[in-house]
C-alpha cells in the first residue's frame, strides 16, 4: 500500500492477521521491505507487523533534497501517526538500525522495544570519505558495478551457495534501487553519529551481528549495547545480513526478548 509521509509517496505492507501489539521492521541500505518477508511471515499471528521502504528505496519516492537519518526517523513518526499506530516494537538491521536508534532518540514513549541487527551509532571521520565514494559511484556508474562486492559484505560464500533463490531477490532489489536514493542515503548515513546520546536510550533493547561481518564489525554492534543500560547482544553466524542468513536464530532470539516482561 501506499501512502504520503511528509510529502513522499511512502510503500508499506501491514501484516495484522493476529491483531497483537505492533511491531516494525526497517531495512538495509540498498534494500526494501521484501528483505524482512519471512521475518513477517513467523511473527504476524502475534504481532501487527509493519515494513516499509525508506525513501528512494524500493517503492518509495525520493525526496526533493538531501535527507539525515533524523528525517527517515520523521518519516518513520508519520507513517505510524498515519496507521494509528502509538507506539510499537522497533527493529532495524543495517541502516534501518541507525534509523531505529534515532528513532528511540527522538520519540522514546513510542518504542516498547529495541532491536538494532549489523549496525553502528555512528560513522568514525576516517570512514566517512567512503561513504562519499559510495555516493559518487552510484551517481556515475549506476547501481550493477556496487552489487557484487555488496552482496559479498552481506552474505557469506555458504550462505549465497545454498540458497541462490534468496540471493537472487537481495541482488534484484539492490540492482533496482535508485542511485540517487541510494547516494543519499549513503551521505546521511556518512553523518550519522548518536554515541553520545545512547546512554538516555531507557527501553529494553536487543543488538545482534554477524561473526563474518567486514562492513560492519561486530564490535560496532555490541558498542550500542555496551552504551545502553541492560541491553544485551547477541552474536549469530552470519556476515552483514545476519537476520537473513540466520532467519530461523534471529526469530528465535526476537521471539523470546519480545516476551519476556518489560
């Protein structure tokens, strides 16, 4: 379905069949909605189940000017306004992560709990001209030259041989995204940087990386934890897309921290 969220014709799927407490997924750079299909398929007999795609992704519109993760977090804020949607459960994996911890920043009542996958609060100055890189490549040589490097970061050489089915949906998304929407994504991600702020997180929260991850070091992941009283990280066997590689752990992993007492 489609929607505007602060100007921008905004794709999202509403999974509800069990009319449970609601519960949001936000995707990779690069990715859609789709990444989160199975993910959705296990927990909408219980849950509300929200997936979206971030602008300039998948089948939402790119915005008319550069964009900050503090505005994907607006967007966010409208869609669920939009819904009738007071507060859910929050996970991100990747960008959708940053996007997720901003989130929690700026409107703390709404998020009964926080799952950040194969993400970082913020971009060291020494890896910002690598976003910029990104950027510009997508700009100039379009999305095909970034996928196979990406999809390695992403997945391991296991996971891609058995099971080329899913590989090929991940590499399909990513091969149709739009270079601007992705270049700008990239340079707000390039700005992005909340550490000093997670301490003032107070929802329960979960973090879980990939052992295998270059792109995004465990180390990255488990420093949010370290930053936010009682969170709890969790290592899976997986590179970037740790949710994917991992589907039926992660699930497991959600399920359980989903359930326990807040």
């Amino acid at each position: 379905m489609q929607v505007n969220i602060n100007g921008i014709e905004t794709r999202y799927v509403l999974s509800n069949e069990g009319g449970g407490p609601w519960l949001t997924f936000a995707h990779q750079l690069g990715g859609d909605l789709s990444v989160w299909d199975q993910l959705a398929g296990y927990f909408r007999d219980d849950y509300t189940v929200l997936r979206y795609d971030l602008r300039g992704h998948g089948k939402t519109a790119i915005s008319g000017a550069p964009f900050s993760v503090a505005d994907l977090s607006h967007d966010l804020a409208a869609l669920l306004d939009a819904l009738d949607a007071p507060h859910t459960h929050l996970v991100g994996m990747s960008m959708g992560g940053m996007v997720a911890q901003q989130f929690a920043l700026d409107h703390p009542t709404r998020v009964d709990t926080l799952t950040i996958a194969d993400s970082s609060a913020g971009t060291l100055p020494e890896a910002r001209a690598s976003w910029d890189q990104r950027a510009a490549a997508a700009r100039s040589d379009g999305m095909a030259p970034l996928v196979p490097a990406t999809l390695n970061r992403w997945l391991t050489a296991d996971f891609q041989s058995a099971h080329p089915e899913a590989v090929e949906q991940i590499r399909d998304v990513l091969l149709q995204t739009l270079s601007e929407g992705y270049a700008r994504a990239c340079e707000a991600l390039r700005d992005f940087d909340v550490r000093s702020k997670l301490a003032t997180i107070r929802c329960p929260t979960l973090t879980v990386a990939g052992r295998h991850d270059t792109g995004t070091p465990p180390a990255a992941t488990q420093a949010i934890a370290d930053a936010i009283e009682g969170a709890r990280f969790e290592l899976l066997d997986a590179a970037h897309l740790a949710p994917v590689e991992q589907s039926h752990r992660f699930a497991a992993l959600l399920e359980t921290f989903l359930e326990r007492p807040v």
